[in-house]
C-alpha cells in the first residue's frame, strides 16, 4: 500500500517538474523574443524609436 502512494507521489511530482520546465521555457523563450524585437509604442508611432541598450 505504501509502495503504491509512494509511485504515485513520484509520478505527481515528476509530472509538476516536467510541465513547469516546460512553461519556464516557454516564457523565456517569449522573454527572450521581446528582448530582441521590443515591440513599438503604439500610443504615439510619431515618435522615433528610443534603443535603451547601449
């Protein structure tokens, strides 16, 4: 009985590890990809584009 609780708790957990790996990734990858292309300011497109990175 205690051997079956215990699959089973290391079955949720490595489920957990493994979906949250993959959501972490996935907003680095979005992290990332706004770093790279910063998006426009949409408010005023009359003004030039400032670069905050030297």
């Amino acid at each position: 009985m205690v051997g079956i609780v215990l699959a089973i708790s290391v079955g949720v957990v490595a489920a957990v590890l493994v979906f949250g790996g993959m959501y972490q990734q996935e907003l680095f990858e979005d992290y990332m990809e706004g770093v790279e292309n910063p998006p426009r300011s949409e408010k005023n497109p009359n003004l030039p584009s400032y670069d905050n990175l030297p």
